[in-house]
C-alpha cells in the first residue's frame, strides 16, 4: 500500500500534485485518458520496453493478473449489466480508451489501477487477457481517490453512495482527519458532504435496495431517504426506495412523501387527552377515566366491594351490548 497522507512530504506538495491533476484534466475536454493529438500512439506490451508519451506518462498493455484494483477507488459499485454492454462493445471494436495506473510498490512487475474499473471487467468479461494503461508514477494514497473522483466526475457517473463508501473509508482509515478534509479534497460544500455521509446510517435492507442502480439516487432524493426512515422506520423505507427506482420519483416528489408522513405522526403526538379522578366518599382514589380527541376512552378503577364491582360490570356490559345472547 502506498504511504498515506502522513507520509506526504509537506501538504503544500499534495496541493500542488492536486492541482496538477486538475489542470491536466482541463486541458483534455474529451478525458483525461484520451490521446493528446489524433495521430495514433503505439502500445507497448508490459514485458516490453515502454516509451514516454511526453508528459511523463507511459502508455503500455498490462496483463489483467497484474492489475489490481484501486484501493481508494471513487467507485464502489459495478452494474453488472453495464459490465456486460461494455464487454459486448469491446469484444466488437476493441479498447478505445485507456485506463490509467501506477506501478504497484509492494509487487514488482504488478500495477494498482487508477481509474477504469468498468473498463478492466469487461475485458475480463470478454476474455481479454491485457488492458491498455497510461501508466503515471509518485501517487499517494489521496492521489488515488482524488484522480478516480475526478475522473468520474468528469465523466457525470458517480453515485452519491459510491461517495459516501468511499468517503467513509477515508475517515476511517485516517487519510482524512476530518469531513472539512473531504470538502477540500473534492470541492464539494460541507452541507452536501454531511448529507451524502449520511446515507449510510441507512439500514442495511434499505442500502441493497440502492445498490441495485445507485444512480437513480441522488444526494437530495437520498438524504430525504434518511428523514423519512426516522419517521416511519426500515421496511417503508425500503418500500419507498424501491418505488423511486421503479418510478423514477424525484427528490421533490419524495419530500413531500416525507412531509405527508412526518404531518401524519406530529398530528398524533400532539393528540389531547383528558382524565377524570374516581374517588369514593371519603375521598380516596379508586382510579381514573381517560379519553383522548380520537374517541379512545379508558377506565381504570380499583372496586373492593364485589357487589358493587359485579353491578359496575353488569352496567358495562348492558351499554356495550354485551349482555344480548348471542345469535
């Protein structure tokens, strides 16, 4: 594993490398990965001599054995049926687009791959053996997830789950101190960085249920998610999950499912209810009557006298119909 944040000489150095990172995005409108020019560079297999694309990157054929997955990877989750459309469109055309790695410190002759996950499993799926990499050198650990999220980003396919996986990892395993951390990592605003977090306070049921397409969920939509499991609880919440991905609510449409339940149960709390003391003569307290606004009434008396107890619920009874013989 690569040194993490602590191993950062200085952080003016991991700031620098980020803005880099950035800047040479900027300057590649079609993606990071694409060719800088139109002529058509050559691959080189990982067994042989590489050549320098200019800029201090490498582009050569790395078999899949010695490719492994990003640690810090922005994405978490793979849909298997785009795995399979991509494979179909590789095993037809080929690779177009590179992917982007580094070479792998703790196993010689092996690489961590940067960013093309999707791309990897299909050519696995299409029982491709290599994977064409632009191959780029000195990453940390932050640089890891600051170039896949960036890339994703670019791309418009990052899920707000996928973050929030992501993001916790990094908290936890302390590459970042703190969720300011993760704003200044990805420009994203405090309030959206708590919120996107937040969904994994989700119950696990609920968290399948998005798994299964992620990005038909949303920060906003899901952070309404987490409101209305507070009010309501885990299996309708699991309900209303599945309905937004079968229906395609938007986040608006869910708040006001949100606010319908959450008007539902501050109507219920805030019910009346009144009670009335039962004491004999002398004053001493045999019980109480309570009724509420919706019509819920409960007596709750102590009566020593078995007469007087056996005519209390005679009286009951004949009020209730209990009394009538049945049939």
């Amino acid at each position: 594993m690569l040194a993490g944040m602590a191993a950062e000489k200085t952080r003016g150095d991991a700031l620098d490398r980020f803005a880099r990172a950035e800047a040479a995005i900027s300057q590649h409108p079609n993606g990071l990965l694409q060719a800088r020019s139109r002529e058509p560079t050559p691959i080189f297999s990982a067994e042989s001599e590489t050549e320098d694309e200019g800029d201090g990157r490498i582009l050569m054929k790395v078999p899949l054995a010695q490719l492994h997955d990003n640690p810090f990877n922005a994405r978490r989750i793979y849909d298997p049926v785009v795995v399979q459309e991509r494979a179909a469109s590789i095993a037809t055309h080929g690779q177009k687009t590179p992917g982007l790695a580094t070479p792998d410190p703790a196993r010689p002759g092996h690489y961590i791959l940067i960013d093309g996950h999707y791309r990897k499993r299909a050519l696995a799926s299409a029982g491709k053996l290599e994977m064409e990499c632009f191959i780029e050198s000195n990453l940390s650990d932050l640089d890891f997830y600051r170039l896949s999220f960036l890339l994703n980003e670019q791309r418009s396919d990052q899920s707000a789950l996928d973050n929030a996986i992501a993001w916790r990892q990094l908290l936890d395993e302390g590459k970042v101190q703190k969720e300011e951390d993760i704003c200044e990592l990805t420009g994203m605003s405090a309030g959206t960085v708590n919120k996107t977090l937040a969904l994994l306070r989700l119950p696990d049921s609920v968290l399948g249920v998005m798994r299964e397409r992620p990005s038909a969920i949303g920060i906003a939509t899901g952070y309404e998610l987490t409101l209305y499991c507070k009010i309501v609880g885990e299996d309708r919440t699991r309900d209303l999950a599945a309905r937004i991905m079968a229906e395609g609510l938007s986040s608006r449409e869910v708040e006001a499912i949100r606010k319908h339940a959450q008007e539902g149960k501050a109507r219920k709390i805030k019910e009346i209810s009144r009670q009335y003391k039962i004491r004999s003569d002398g004053g001493l307290l045999l019980g109480t009557i309570k009724e509420w606004d919706s019509g819920r009434v409960m007596l709750d008396v102590q009566v020593g006298d078995r007469g007087a107890r056996e005519a209390l619920v005679e009286a009951l009874k004949a009020r209730f119909g209990l009394d009538k013989p049945a049939g």
